[in-house]
C-alpha cells in the first residue's frame, strides 16, 4: 500500500542521514544503525508493492 511504501521512503531517507551523519563523526554505530534502517525502508517499500500487487483491481 501507498502507507507502507512511503513509511519505507522515509526509513531509507532517514537511515541514510544517519549513516552519513556517522561517517561525518567517525561513529560505526550510528552507520551501521543508519545501514540497518535503509534495509528496513527497503523491505517496507516491498512490503508495500506486494500489497498493491494484491489488491483486486
């Protein structure tokens, strides 16, 4: 569904601040925790397309 594909666009978005942000401090943390977010925004953005790919039309 269009709320899950954008959640996920916002996850991505979100995930790759953060992982900048930690490249910009040198902090593996917060890039490996902007890292598993982008993931995460990814595996919503599927989530969302097989929603919409399920609907009966």
């Amino acid at each position: 569904m269009a709320g899950e594909r954008t959640k996920g666009s916002i996850n991505k978005a979100t995930g790759k601040v953060e992982e900048d942000l930690g490249k910009l401090t040198g902090d593996r943390s917060q890039q490996a925790k902007g890292k598993a977010k982008q993931i995460q925004g990814s595996a919503q953005q599927g989530v969302g397309n097989l929603q919409d790919a399920a609907k009966p039309r």
